[in-house]
C-alpha cells in the first residue's frame, strides 16, 4: 500500500489503525467508481488525502481512491475541470449511505465466496416461493436491456437500478446466471462510456472517429440480441413444478 498526496509540505506516516479504518471504511471500494458509474468493483489504489496535504492525516482528510482517480485528485490542469475534494466527500457519503442500506449484499463485480449457496437444478422446476423470488430479476434484467436498446445509450439510474435489483441473483438462480448478469453490467458501463465520449466530442464539435462509431453500433447490436438470450437462459427456471402447492 502506497500513501501519498500532494507534492506540498514533508509526508507524514499514517497511523496503522487509520490506515486499517480508512481500507474497511468503503471495503476497497472507490467512492468516485460509485459515484460516475455505479462501479462497485474491489480496486487497486493508495490512501489519498482529500487537500493534497501529506502531512494533514485526519481521517476526515483521507479517503481510499483507485489509481486512476487518485491520479485525477492531485493533478491540476489548466484546460479540464479536475476532480475536487468536495467532489470526492460527496460521492463518499453516497457509497456509504449505499452499504448502510444494502449491508451484505453481494454486489455486481464483487468476488463470490467460496461457500456461496447454489439454487437446485431446473430439471424438476421451482416451487412457488422460488418463482416469486426469481420473477423480479428476470423482469429487472428484461426491463434494463429494453431501456438500453430503446435509448441507445446506458442511463445512470437505469445502471444503478439494475446493480440492487440483480445483487442477488447468484443466490435464486445459478453461477452462470450470474456471470450473465455480470456481463451485461459490465458491457453497460463500457456502453456508458462510449456513449459521454460521443457526447463530448459533439458538443465541442470535435471530429468522430470511425472506431467511435463502430464500437457504439457494436456495442448496441450486442443489447439487441441479448435480450432473447436472457430469456432462453432464464425461462427454464422460472418453470414451476407440476407438484407444486
């Protein structure tokens, strides 16, 4: 773990304990991958501290940030509008209040445990209960790939909301559902992405790369034809057993 900050004023050492708490206080998460993107994914990053002051070892003044966006914390450029403590603390407090809310719940993106409960097989169907656990997930999984293609673009709260309302879907259907879900997460951001990167250059009238426009049609021909797919994959286990009460 490497703790750095602002080229300003001679670094003093964090404390072990604060360090410890400031890792656990998000579980290694980054507040600003949350905060852009819904991005709950473990990171690689460093301790950084919020004024840039390497020797102000406040917990209030340090935060956990990968890499990239730890980079974007220090640097300082005349011709972007950088990311800003104030930015930083209010993503933070959103990330928190999301954990407080969700608690345990396991997260798009997150390692799965070992000893993760798997649901029975479908050859004999579901029983009711089952059917009505599941049923949300599949509605929630159609319903966002439905928005996708009917918008051509990946909307923030239609990522959000995919990311709680798919959160355990590991535990009603099975590993594979899962890495279905996980993909279609992870294709969204990267829709996401291409899609502000379209917009941007718009807007200054910047020319468009052909790879640019490639790569959004890709990408968009992709959320066409999953939706069938899903519902191949999913309608097995939403058959209800013929013995079930």
């Amino acid at each position: 773990m490497t703790i750095t900050a602002s080229a300003t004023g001679k670094r003093v050492a964090v404390a072990p304990s604060t360090v410890t708490d400031v890792l656990t206080r998000h579980r290694r998460r980054c507040p600003v991958c949350f905060g852009l993107d819904f991005d709950l994914r473990q990171k690689d990053g460093q301790i950084a501290h919020l004024d840039r002051d390497r020797t102000n070892n406040a917990p209030s003044n340090l935060e956990f940030l990968c890499l990239a966006h730890h980079n974007d914390l220090d640097t300082r450029t005349s011709q972007a509008k950088g990311l800003s403590a104030a930015e930083v603390t209010h993503y933070a407090a959103e990330l928190r209040a999301y954990l407080a809310k969700n608690g345990d719940a396991m997260w798009l993106g997150t390692e799965r445990g070992a000893n993760a409960p798997r649901t029975a097989g479908t050859s004999s169907g579901c029983s009711i209960a089952l059917y009505h656990l599941r049923l949300p997930v599949y509605r929630e999984v159609n319903r966002f790939i439905a928005a996708v293609v009917t918008n051509a673009r990946v909307e923030l709260d239609d990522l959000r909301s995919f990311g709680v309302n798919t959160d355990q879907a590991l535990y009603l259907y099975d590993e594979a559902t899962s890495d279905f879900i996980l993909e279609t997460y992870e294709k969204a951001i990267q829709f996401r992405m291409s899609n502000q990167r379209l917009a941007h250059l718009q807007q200054t009238g910047a020319q468009i790369s052909d790879d640019l426009i490639e790569r959004e049609s890709s990408l968009l021909t992709w959320f066409s034809a999953r939706a069938a797919e899903w519902r191949r994959h999913a309608i097995p286990y939403l058959t209800i057993r013929p013995d079930a009460a």
